[in-house]
C-alpha cells in the first residue's frame, strides 16, 4: 500500500486499523523522518548547551560573589517556576510581538537554520539549564570540602581545582539523572508543535487530520518516542557501568604525584604521616 493510498483512505471504519498502523509503524513517511530527525537532533543540541549553560550557572552559585550567586538562584527560581509551554511562546511569538526580537532564518554555508528552529534550541537549552544548574550544584556539594582546601594549599588555582579534582568525582554522581534529563528532552520537543515547528509531534497531527486515524497515528508516534528513550537508556547504562568501576583512580595522575610523589592509593588518600618513610632510612 503506498502512502498516498493510506492518506486517500480516510473513509469510516469501525475498531483498530491494524494495517494501517502497520503500515506507518514500518515503513514511515519522508515527512515523518524528517520530523524524526529534527526531534533527535534539537534534543541533542539543545542539551549540549543546556549542560554547558548550567555548569556556568551552578558555578555562579559557589560564587563569593553575592550578585553572581544571587543571579543564578533567581534564573533557576525564574526558568524552574514557569512552564517550557509558556517559555516556547514567550520566546518565540513574545518578543516578536513586543518588537524586540525576531527569530528569522540563519544561513551557515549551504546550511539553513530555520528561525522556529533556533527559538526552539534557545528556549530548550535554556529551560534545560536551571535544571542542570541544580544536578551540578548538588554534585559538587556532595564533595568533600577538604578536597578542594587541600588543592589550594597545594598552590593549585581555582580552574585547577575544579578541573582536575572536583569535576571527575562530580561526573559519577551527574550521569544518572543527566542521562534522566534527556530522555525528558526528547519529549520536551513534541510541545514543540505549539510555535509551528515540524517535528515528529506535529508531524503526527497533520497525518491524523489527513486520514482521521487517531488512535492509530499517535500510538505509532508513541512507539518511535519510545525507541528513542530505549536507545538513550542503553547507552546511559553503558556509560553508567564504566564510570562505576570501583578501581578506577579519580584523581589525575598529575594530582596523585602533587599529593604523594605517586603514591595515591586507589581510595584517593594520602599515606598517614606516620607511614612516611625519610630518604636515606630503611622502614623497620
């Protein structure tokens, strides 16, 4: 059956199409793949710089710089507080309306950013950010101060510190509920639909207003969403497995060797005082 006589049969039936269903299940549209392809790909993008946005975010947090830790509680208060649905017409319908600004079309190369496309990164990236700014928070909290004390009386600076002592240990606590986050990302994207973006969601709305297959259109939109977050699952876990070896070293092997001279055990600690051996002697 071809897809034009799928759409041209839109007359009255009783019960579950199954051919249908089938039909769209296995062999999908070009219409649909693209909208499949535009939810994966805004959904990756737009976490990317989600995770970026609140890493900064979550740093301004830590600040001794009351305005910047001011600042960022106030944009997690803001973002966290109102809903993605209203943020995606605020961003894209609002400030156009109030002539602030226009999201029209962006030409890189030979490549063309539609101007839906772009508000929808933004306003995803940046709703995606006041919740990573929380996941990154309460990471490095979970870290034991003394670590970062010990850095800097070291002599190690800030960026060092973070960088080669807090954000390795960070990592293992930050995957789970990141990997969580995007699952929700990639559903986030059919609200999409409401600013007139093609992705799978609205794609699946103009099939059903075509052939009247409600229930049958939706679940198949259903079965691609959840192939999408069964894939991303799977590759969570793998990722998860490999950082939850219990015998991989946190540190760096530049961090062990200012610590101990290379001998950091596997648990991160330093040798007791007492276990400290002066060149030139024997231990007893």
């Amino acid at each position: 059956m071809t897809h034009a006589a799928v759409l041209a049969d839109t007359g009255p039936q009783t019960g579950f199409d199954w051919s249908f269903f089938w039909h769209y299940l296995s062999s999908p549209s070009g219409l649909f793949l693209d909208g499949l392809w535009r939810t994966v790909y805004i959904s990756v993008v737009a976490q990317l710089l989600g995770v970026l946005l609140g890493f900064a975010i979550a740093l301004a947090q830590r600040s001794r710089f009351a305005p910047l830790r001011w600042g960022g509680r106030t944009y997690v208060w803001l973002i966290r507080g109102t809903p993605l649905l209203v943020q995606l017409v605020l961003v894209y319908n609002g400030l156009a309306a109030a002539n602030i600004y226009r999201f029209g079309d962006l030409q890189v190369g030979g490549l063309v950013m539609l101007g839906v496309v772009q508000a929808a990164i933004l306003t995803l990236a940046v709703n995606e950010a006041a919740y990573m700014a929380e996941i990154f928070r309460a990471a490095l909290d979970a870290i034991d101060p003394g670590q970062a004390e010990a850095a800097q009386a070291l002599g190690m600076t800030p960026g060092m510190t973070m960088r080669t002592v807090l954000l390795p240990q960070a990592i293992r606590i930050i995957v789970p509920p990141l990997g969580n986050e995007f699952n929700l990302m990639m559903k986030s994207t059919s609200l999409l639909s409401v600013i007139g973006l093609q992705e799978m969601f609205l794609t699946v709305q103009s099939i059903n207003s075509a052939t009247f297959k409600t229930f049958e259109i939706f679940l198949v939109a259903a079965c691609y969403y959840l192939a999408l977050t069964t894939v991303w699952s799977f590759v969570q876990r793998f990722i998860e497995r490999k950082l939850a070896d219990p015998g991989q070293v946190i540190a760096t092997p530049s961090l062990r060797d200012r610590f101990t001279g290379g001998g950091l055990g596997r648990a991160g600690r330093t040798a007791a005082p007492e276990d400290a051996v002066p060149a030139g002697k024997e231990a007893h």
